[in-house]
C-alpha cells in the first residue's frame, strides 16, 4: 500500500506539472540565491489590486502606504489553472501550495479533487514538518477560502463542516477569524483547542495550547468592537506574540479578507478602512521582523476585485465591476535577500513555492519548495 501511495504521488506530481508546464521552464522565477529565515509572515489583502492602494492613498490623505516602505515591490500573476480569473480558492492555493489547481478547490490537485492519492503540502505544513509554529489568521469566516487553504485539503470552498472538521483535527497552533456556526466551546476543547470569541479572552490567552479564535464577523467586516471583537492589528500582535514562543520560529498567515467583500459591493469608504486597517497591520508586523532579525515579511493579494479605475478628468476612483478581475496585484517582500527581485512579475504560486524555501525546505522537497 505504501509503495502504490508512492507511484501515485509520483503520477500526480507529474501529472500536474504538465498541466502547469509553461511555470517550470525559463519564465519568471526567483533568483537561485535567497536566504533562509527563521520566521515568515505572509500578508494576503483579499482582492487588493494596484489601485486599491490608490485609491486608499487619496481618500486616507497620505502619500505611501506602511506597505509600500518595503524595499522589494513586484506583482503576482493570478491566474488559476485553467481560467484567466482566479477564485479566492484556486488564488490561495497557489500561495499557499505552489502550485495552480481549479477555481473552487482547496489545496488539492486539479487531477485528484477528491484526495484518493496525495494532497500538495501547504507552507504550514513545511512550517509544521521543520518543527515551526503555525498561525492562520483571517478577519474572513475560519473556514473561508483563504484561510482554509493554509489549513486544509478539499474539493470545494463550500465544504465548511469538513474544512473545520480537519482544522480541529490540525496541530496548527492558531485559528483566529469569523464566527462559522459550526463549533462551539465544548467541541474546541475536546479537540485540544482554548476557545477565544472575545478582544478580552484573546489579549489574556497566554498560548500554551492551540488555541481556535470565533469573532463576530459583522463587526471584523466593519471594524467594529460591538461585542468585544478585536480588531487585525490585535490579531496580529497577539499571533506573533503567541507564534514567537516557538524556539524554531514560525509561519503565520495573515489575510485582510474584507478589502474584497466591500470591493464586491463596490463600497468605496468600506474598502479603504479595510485596507487602512490591514495596512496597520502589516506595520506591526515589520516593526517585530525589523527587532527581531529573524523574520521576513511578504504582502500580496488573491487577485483583484471590482476593476477600480482611475478617472483623470475627475482626480478620483471607481469601481467597474462587482466581481473578481484577472489584473495583477503587489507583491511587497521586507527584505532584498529572500531571492525576490524589485520590480518583477511572479505567477502566484511561485510565490509560495519561494515561501517554502524560505522556511527552509529543500527544493523538490514539496511542490511548494521547487
């Protein structure tokens, strides 16, 4: 049995690589010299394009984001496998696998939906194999698209109860994001996991367990602490809090999901306080990665959503659609010797491919360290 697993994990592999053959020969890729880093947090603004920075930039009065103070600035190409638009699924599969598969699914490949040979290892799966800790955090749904493809493996993005099913079953340190409905207290707790659905609880955990964060998700949507939810930035300052425990480092996850949601109701003043608020968030991190030597920072997006445009004759910015766009989006990486380079394009899995070399995976080793 453990042989056929093997061939078949082989066939897959290469199965896949063909469906993906126009990434592996010559184009775009990262340069053959990076530096490894104890700890990697990778920042995802959910449907952040280029001029949702912007249009951020006008409305909030200011001339640089905190992102934009990084020394690397490139872009990420989204496509999925077979689509020129990603979904948010297929979008955080390639960053969190390396590899492209098809709109909908979650870190699995396009060629074996259902799992029946082998799933690609996520980043916080290498993150868990090299002895690292591992957070993933969200202001979307726990078991949103992002989220659960740092967390889990399935055929679709609407099988909520199974990807909270194999969260639970996860030795991921911390899963903080929105409310899902699914578990309580009681079923946190025999899973091994600290519940936490309050600002209070979060700021007293003191992260010697794993630990499964349920906020209300009207209040991370608007930003607003009705019922004592916390804001990213104290999500984020109290993950690598917690995270940065672990001896051997660690590999944090952290999305600003609702940059896209409002960018699908073309809410213009929603989405900037969104981004405003994953921009604070980014700061806190590289103010830890700048004091602490060891930590690399990586900010990009699923994709683009909404088509925001710039109208000149009017000095001002608007929406042209409601849905995804096929545009590329940033790329921001905190140091110049992580094998990025300044101003180049990347196909988005790529990216995570690089994440997992970065942590400190051999190449070959999993799909997502090529």
């Amino acid at each position: 049995m453990a042989i056929f697993q093997k061939i078949a994990a082989v066939v897959i592999a290469a199965l896949t690589t063909l469906a993906n053959i126009t990434g592996y020969f010559g184009l775009e890729t990262t340069t053959e010299d990076y530096k490894t880093y104890k700890n990697v947090i990778l920042m995802i603004g959910d449907g952040m394009g280029e001029n949702h920075l912007e249009s951020g930039k006008q409305a909030l009065d200011i001339e640089e984001l905190n992102m934009e103070s990084m020394p690397i600035r490139g872009q990420s190409k989204t496509n999925s496998l077979f689509w020129a638009t990603t979904d948010s699924a297929a979008g955080a599969t390639a960053l969190a696998c390396g590899i492209r598969t098809i709109n909908g699914m979650i870190s699995t490949y396009a060629l074996d939906p259902l799992s029946v040979f082998v799933n690609p290892k996520s980043v916080s799966e290498v993150a868990k194999d090299l002895g690292k800790a591992v957070g993933v955090v969200t202001t979307d749904y726990t078991a949103g698209a992002t989220p659960s493809a740092f967390s889990a493996h399935t055929y679709s993005r609407d099988n909520d109860k199974i990807i909270t099913e194999q969260q639970l079953a996860s030795d991921i340190d911390l899963i903080w994001g929105g409310f899902t409905g699914i578990i309580n207290e009681e079923i946190a707790n025999d899973n091994g996991f600290t519940y936490i659905d309050t600002a209070t609880e979060l700021a007293a955990f003191d992260g010697k367990t794993q630990s499964f964060g349920q906020f209300d998700f009207d209040d991370l949507k608007n930003i607003t602490n009705n019922y004592d939810t916390p804001h990213l930035e104290a999500l984020t300052e109290k993950a690598i809090e917690v995270l940065s425990q672990d001896e051997d480092g660690f590999f944090l996850m952290i999305e600003g999901a609702c940059i896209d949601k409002h960018s699908h109701s073309n809410e213009m003043e929603g989405m900037v306080k969104s981004l405003n608020e994953f921009d604070n968030a980014i700061q806190i991190a590289l103010d830890f990665a700048e004091e602490d030597g060891e930590t690399l920072v990586i900010v990009t997006a699923d994709h683009e959503t909404g088509g925001i445009t710039y109208d000149a004759e009017n000095d001002s910015y608007y929406f042209t659609s409601g849905s995804h766009t096929n545009a590329n989006v940033p790329l921001f990486v905190s140091e110049s010797d992580a094998g990025f380079v300044d101003g180049a394009a990347y196909k988005n899995r790529h990216i995570g491919a690089q994440i997992g070399l970065i942590l400190g995976a051999e190449k070959g080793t999993y799909p997502c360290a090529k």
